[in-house]
C-alpha cells in the first residue's frame, strides 16, 4: 500500500517539533527568564541562532520552550474534549430522536454559538487570565466537536446487520456502544483528535497572544508575536520566526491527520493505491 505522501511531511513536521520540544525539557542554549539588555535585538549568529528579543533573550530558546506550553495546553484541551464529548455522542447515537439527544445536540449548538476565544474571555473575566483557563476555554469548546463526529459516525454503524445481531442477542445499547460501536470508529476518533489538536496549538497561540493564556515570565508563541508586533519593521525576526514555527507545527498536524485518515479510511484506500 502506498503512503500518502500528506502522511509523511506530516510525520517529519511534526516528529521536528516534538523533538524540539523534548530537548527542551533538558537543554537549551540559553536561559529563557535571564535578560541581558546589552545583546538585545542582535541578529542571527552562532552564539544566538535566530537572535535575540528586546530583552536579551534568545529566540530559539525561547521557541523550544514555549513548545511545552504549546503541547500542554493542547494535550489536555483535547482530552477534555475527549473525555465528555465521545461518551456523549455515544449516548446521543444511542438514545437516536429521543429527549436525550435533542438535549446534548441542542447544548452542543448553544456551545458552539461561543468561539474559544469568547469563553476565555468569560472565563478570564471572572478568575484572569492564565495557562489553566486557557485549557478550560479550549477543552469546553472541544467536546461539541468530538460528541458531534462520535454521533455522526456511530449512527452509521447502528444502521448495521451485526449490531442488529446484537440487539437480538439480548445486549443492550450501552453494551453496545461499548463493545461494537466505539471500536469502529476508534480510528476516526485518533484523527479527529489530531486534527484538534493542532487546533488547539493554534488557540492556545491566539489566547496568547491576545494576553488571555500563558503569562510571563513563560515563553509562549502567541506571545512571542503579540511582543513583536510594535517592532516588526527594524526586527522582523522577533515576528518571523514564532510566526513559521506556529505554521509548521499545525500545517505538520494537519497533514498528519489528514494522512492517517487515507490510511485509516477503507472507502479511500482504493484511491491511495
């Protein structure tokens, strides 16, 4: 079978950033909350790589290191999204016309009316803003996404002679949901969730950026950006290089995700090959 070619800048692109970000935990070249104003703004060299901010410090460190705030706040806001979205698509798919899913289709409607950068700011409002927050906002907009894909595909598979067979076989529909339903579309699950959470790397960089996510002294792409902004025509790099970074990362995910569902998808892999 014949690997998508998306698959695998997707697998480079995105293997690039994790590595980065890993390193980070254990070495970078230079201090990220250290100023030194008598280096600021310096260029690219072999003492800075991508140069220096306004405060001295080093861009290229400061990219590695705010890959973790990156990654962590878009792990957790998927998982968020994960957790109460899928069992909720599953109940709705399972309890198809009833009560119960026009109230979690309806609730679903009402949250999507409220983009994540609304809800952080509700949030932000009443607790401030902080990396935690960020995580809520991300996360409460994330499950509507996941319980309306789970519904949408486990509808699909209720309609299916082998779950009439269960039925018949005296198992009820929580079983079933279990047991047959989740399994099947599993795989469409792990690709949504990629896909999400490159979405959510990109949320998290939009929060920043406005000042409702990450505070400092933490480095953060967003951020990163948000500083470069009044600076931009004598010190392009201060923009550039969070800008590519945040680029590559999500368009590496995206291609990642869209990979893994050619390869994941049977009704596709006729035109893969």
């Amino acid at each position: 079978m014949k690997i998508p070619l998306a698959f695998i800048i997707g697998c480079i692109l995105s293997f690039l950033f994790f590595v980065m970000t890993i390193v980070s935990l254990f070495w970078i070249p230079h201090e990220v909350e250290k100023l030194n104003i008598l280096e600021r703004l310096k260029g690219p060299s072999y003492q800075y790589f991508l140069g220096t901010d306004h405060f001295g410090r080093d861009i290229f460190s400061m990219l590695m290191v705010g890959g973790q705030t990156s990654i962590t706040v878009a792990l957790i806001a998927v998982s968020v999204g994960m957790i109460f979205g899928i069992p909720l698509g599953l109940l709705a798919a399972a309890s198809r016309q009833s009560i119960w899913d026009d109230l979690i289709m309806r609730s679903n409607d009402l949250i999507f009316a409220f983009p994540s950068l609304v809800i952080a700011i509700l949030i932000t409002a009443v607790f401030g803003p902080s990396a935690i927050n960020a995580i809520i906002a991300i996360g409460i907009f994330n499950v509507p996404v996941f319980a309306r894909v789970t519904r949408g595909a486990a509808l699909s598979i209720w309609t299916l002679d082998f779950i009439l067979s269960a039925r018949i076989a005296g198992k009820g529909s929580l079983r079933i949901s279990v047991e047959h339903i989740l399994p099947n579309i599993l795989s469409l699950l792990i690709v949504q969730g990629s896909i999400q959470f490159s979405l959510g790397i990109l949320a998290e960089a939009g929060l920043s950026y406005v000042g409702l996510g990450v505070q400092p002294p933490t480095p953060s792409w967003g951020r990163m950006l948000a500083d470069s902004q009044t600076m931009i025509s004598f010190a392009p790099n201060l923009a550039l290089f969070p800008g590519i970074t945040i680029i590559l990362a999500v368009l590496g995910l995206n291609l990642l995700g869209d990979g893994a569902r050619d390869l994941l998808d049977p009704r596709l892999q006729d035109k893969i090959r």
